[in-house]
C-alpha cells in the first residue's frame, strides 16, 4: 500500500511526461523535422523560445521528464532552457532517460534549480566514462543544487581514478548539499573513504544514501563511518547490506550511534518489524532500532537552535566587564552580535553585576532565549527575579548549585528567592525549562515547594523540570502529584531525592496512568531498581503513557532483561514511536484540511505557511469563512 502522502495531488506548477500534454513530446515534435542548415537552426531557436514561454505562461517550477532520449536536438533545446536567466525551474527530474552531456552542462549553470533527478539515467555509448563523471561534478559544484539523486550512475567504472577525484572535490566544496543519493554507483572502500572525507564539512547533509554498492567493512571504512555518525546534520542514512556476521556489523552500528543525536532513519534497521529481512534478526537489531527511536524522540522536542551563544568563563574579567558596562551598553552588545544564550557557569557576581544582568533581562526587547547560571555564586540576588517577569523570550533557565554567599558562608537559594521564581513562573508565557538541582530549600521548607508547584498550576509554557538533588522525601510526593493532574508538564528529574518504597511512591506511580503529558521520569537510583516497583509498573504498563524511565531506555540495559523489565521496556519504546509519529501525522492532516480550504477557494492568506494545528486555528480564528 502507498503512503497516503503519495496519495496528495502533485504539487501546483509541476509538468510532467505524462498525461499530455507532454514536455518531452513537445520537444520531440518541434526537433523530429529532417531539417538541416539555416532551417534547423531557426527551428531549434524556436523551440527554445517556445519552451521557455510555456514555462513561465505555466508557472513551472517543476520538470518531469521520464524515460525520454535528450539528446541531439532535445538536448540543445533543453540545455539552451536552463541556461537562460528568465528559467523558472526548480525541480528537474530526467530518471531513466538518455541525457546529452550538454544538458548536465545547462543544469550546472542554472542559478535557480535546487534539485536534481539523475536516477539511472544513461548517457551516449560513443562517450568514454570519464566525461559524464566530469560533467556530474560540474554539476555538483552549482551553488544552487541543495538535493541530488545519482542512483544507478556508475561514478567509478572510468580508466582512471581523476574523474571521481574531481566529483570528490566538488563535494567537499559545497556547503549547502541536504540530500545526496549515491545507491548502485559503484562504490568500493576505497572511493568510500574519499567520499565520507569529502562530506565531513558539510554541517547542512540530512540524506545520504549509499544503498546497493559493494564494500567490505573494515576497520579504516568503520573509523569513517564514526566520523560520520559524528555530524550534527544528518538524519537519514542508507547502508547496504554487510558481507560480515549480522552480529558484528549490529555491534559496529550501535558503537557509532552511541554518541549521535540526529539520526532518526537507518536503513535497513528503520523498516517495520515484519519487513526486515531475515538476516537482519541479531540479538541487537533491538537495540539499534531503540536509540533511533529515542532520537526521533529528541528531536521532535528539541528547542530549535539558536542564532548565537555568548560563554564567558568564570573569571575575573567576567565581573569586571558587567561591573563596568551599563544595561545599555550590554544589551547594545547582545543586540548588534546576536547573542541569544547567556552561558554563565560558576560565575561569581556582586552586587553591580546583578544589577546590570537584571535590567537587561528585564527590557522587552532583550531576544535572550537561554541563561545558564550553573554553579554561580551571587553576593546578591537583588532584583533578578522580579526584572524576570518582564521578559518575553526567555526558554530555558538553569539555576543548579546556584548559591549565595556572604560574611555567613555560602548558602542555597532561600525560600524567598524561590517564591520569586514562582511569581515568575506564574507570568512567563515563553519559559520551557526550568533546572533547580541541588537546591536543598525545596526540601527542607515545605512552602517553598507547595508554592513552586502552585505557580505550575498557572503556568502554560514549562515542559521541562529538574528538580535533582533538592532533599526531597516521600512526603512531597504527593503535592508533585497534584501539581502534575494540572500541569502538561513533559519531563520531570527526581535524581538523587530521598525517596523510597511506600505509600506515597505508590500513589504517585498510580497517578501516572491518568497523565497523558509526562513523557521522561528520573527516580532514584534506589527506586527504579526496587522490586516492588518493578511488579507495579508491570501491572499498570498497560495504561502507562511514558516514554522514558531510565534505566529502562538509557540504550543497552546493564541488567538482564526479566520477563517484567522487558515487557516495561517494550511498552516505553512502543510509547516513543508513537508521540514521535505524532506530529508529521498531524503535519499530514493539516496539509489535507489546507488543500480542501483552496479547493472550495476559500481566501486562505498566501503569506502564512500552514503546517501545525496551533497555526491552522490562528488563521481560522481570524476570520475565514469556510
């Protein structure tokens, strides 16, 4: 069955081959006359001029043309299309077709095309091979192309090795490639290493496939490969099947993954489980499709990534520079370079320094999204806190080891700076995470805590909370509990808390079959080993809605799977797949919706990309008529 996506009209300004009428036919009858001389010249023209002026009447930005012969004529025609400025084209797919080199050459020079289909396309038998892989590197190296498919075009079979080393070399100077498709091209380990060197630079590569070639996995082809798992940017890979044991090459993948964070498709591991071929069954196939899973995860609720980030060691001329700058010039600094993340760890401040940190947080216009103070120590904490509640940009704060320190010693933050914190939980609309680990007053002062998790009540923006290490006990249970019933809070740390087995732990476990919004839990270490609270969560896995407990999912688990641990486990990973196909199901339905609204030619605003629900019922509410 075809994805429902592939069910979707095709895209507006989009010709293909067929149905008529037909680019590729067009072409054909406008060059199929036996013509030669002046006459074939003045034809030629014209079918240029006229193909041109059917792609913008048409407001083409797409060409399919499948299965055609480009050459002789077709092809001048269509290179003299690409090659002219006025040429609309952003998409050209020519799969299975007979290319002229100089149709690659119009590609390579068009300054608008940003994808292109090569699929097993062929080229003149009377060309050595050494010319289209010179011609496919030229194209490479266009500035515009971001999304190439080279499937089935053999780049290594030429005389000598200069051709691929050109196509290598046109990689590596293009910085802005998000999808290369290199399945059946012929690739060996030792063109495999020159290609991964050659994209290692590439911060914006999201899809490489490498499906259908022939190599060996070595130990130099591993080391690349580790390299390459190491990018921040790719998502989607494609591997073709190991000539070694399916254990081993299991064992190999998951040591690459161990410290990736972005790959979320890893064919064959991604197929479903009944799709997998039969060699691909090892004890870790498990395992691999687990951290896939977590990352796919992770990624769909991780912030998006910031313009720029401001990290000052805790030094001396930290103090200096923000006792000596006014707020003005400060947030003159922060506005003019950027700078979105204020990263502060273990800094000393005093009274100045807080003054001037305030005023600038505090200004409407301030754009700081992040304000890490890990570990500082503040002679005061002034007005921080309440210059906070003005702020409108503000994500993610992080107070962990946070201390005051004055003629006394050095101390926690005080019930009075945390019922601050509260007032300001109670204001933000923007604040996403909130760290206060090792803030011992939350447990040692039980109004601190009651009004912390009474500010949750009101707030509508916070997902994530720690609260690690702040001498909670079993008591406090249960005003987390009831906090939690009211608030979509999506993860919550309890490390390192004096918790243990009892009453109150049972009723707040009990409590997480009726929430739908906790994703990830941190207990102690002493609780999520305990016995009976392995029984528990076995008995209620049923209704159980998380998607992470460690240790259950921190990757391979370093106890025996038991018959209870591995049913919790199993349930975890089916919680994960769920909430992360979540939102491109709901991406799907919204692009259904939007496309019913234009066909029933309702005034949708062209200027607003719809994607999300939350922007389909902004436009809706602003008026339109449906």
């Amino acid at each position: 069955m075809k994805p429902e996506s592939q069910n979707l009209p095709a895209p507006r300004g989009t010709l293909k081959s067929h149905p008529l009428p037909s680019a590729a036919a067009f072409l054909q009858k406008l060059t199929s006359e036996n013509l030669s001389g002046p006459d074939r010249e003045r034809l030629e023209k014209e079918a240029v001029d006229e193909l041109r002026s059917r792609l913008n009447r048409s407001d083409v930005t797409c060409l399919e043309l499948h299965g055609q012969q480009l050459i002789g004529p077709c092809g001048k025609v269509l290179q003299a299309s690409l090659e002219h400025a006025s040429c609309p084209l952003q998409e050209l797919d020519l799969s299975g077709s007979e290319v002229a080199l100089t149709v690659l050459h119009g590609a390579a020079k068009n300054q608008r095309l940003t994808r292109l289909k090569l699929a097993n396309v062929s080229f003149p038998s009377i060309l050595d091979p050494h010319f289209p892989v010179m011609a496919l590197a030229a194209v490479v190296a266009s500035p515009s192309l971001t999304h190439l498919d080279f499937r089935g075009v053999n780049l290594v079979n030429t005389h000598g090795s200069t051709a691929f080393q050109a196509f290598c070399s046109a990689l590596d100077q293009k910085k802005n490639l998000k999808s290369l498709e290199l399945a059946a091209t012929g690739l060996q380990e030792r063109h495999l290493c020159r290609l991964i060197d050659a994209l290692m630079a590439h911060g914006q590569l999201e899809y490489l496939g490498l499906g259908e070639n022939d190599f060996r996995w070595g130990d130099e082809v591993a080391g690349k490969f580790v390299a390459l798992f190491a990018s921040r940017s790719l998502k989607h890979l494609v591997l073709p099947r190991p000539e070694m044991t399916q254990d081993d090459f299991d064992l190999q993948i998951l040591r690459m993954l161990e410290n990736n964070t972005t790959l979320i498709v890893l064919e064959p591991y991604s197929a479903p489980a009944h799709e997998l071929p039969k060699e691909v069954s090892s004890s870790r196939v498990y395992d691999v499709r687990m951290k896939l899973a977590r990352n796919r995860f992770d990624g769909n609720r991780r912030l998006p990534a910031q313009a720029c980030a401001l990290s000052i060691s805790p030094t001396p001329p930290l103090a200096e520079c923000l006792r000596q700058m006014t707020p003005e010039g400060l947030g003159r600094v922060l506005t003019s370079q950027r700078i979105s993340r204020l990263l502060l760890q273990g800094a000393r401040f005093d009274e100045k320094s807080v003054w001037t940190l305030a005023h600038v947080l505090g200004e409407p216009a301030c754009k700081v999204t992040e304000l890490d103070l890990t570990g500082a120590e503040f002679a005061t904490m002034g007005e921080l806190f309440s210059k906070l509640k003005n702020n409108t940009s503000l994500r993610r704060l992080c107070l962990g080891g946070v201390s005051v320190v004055n003629e006394r010693g050095t101390f926690p933050l005080q019930a009075r700076h945390l019922s601050a914190i509260a007032e300001f939980l109670t204001c933000t609309r923007t604040l996403h995470t909130l760290m206060l680990g090792s803030q011992g007053t939350l447990g040692t002062d039980k109004t601190a805590l009651q009004k912390l998790m009474e500010s949750l009540q009101k707030n509508v923006s916070l997902k994530c909370l720690d609260l690690s290490a702040t001498r909670l006990s079993k008591e406090h249970l249960s005003s987390i509990s009831s906090a939690l019933q009211r608030h979509a809070l999506e993860d919550l740390n309890l490390d390192s808390n004096a918790l243990c087995w009892g009453r109150e732990l049972k009723s707040f476990l009990n409590g997480l079959a009726q929430n739908e919004s906790l994703l990830t839990l941190v207990m102690p270490e002493g609780v999520r080993k305990h016995d009976k609270v392995i029984k528990y969560l076995y008995n209620m896995r049923a209704g159980l809605h998380l998607c992470h407990f460690p240790p259950f999912t921190n990757g391979t688990p370093k106890f025996g799977l038991g018959t209870k641990r591995a049913a919790i486990r199993k349930r975890l990973i089916d919680n994960q797949q769920r909430h992360a196909e979540k939102p491109e199901t709901d991406q799907f339905r919204v692009k259904t919706v939007m496309l019913a609204l234009k066909e029933a030619h309702c005034q949708v605003p062209q200027d607003m990309r719809v994607i999300t629900a939350r922007q389909l019922i902004q436009i809706t509410s602003a008026g339109l008529r449906v």
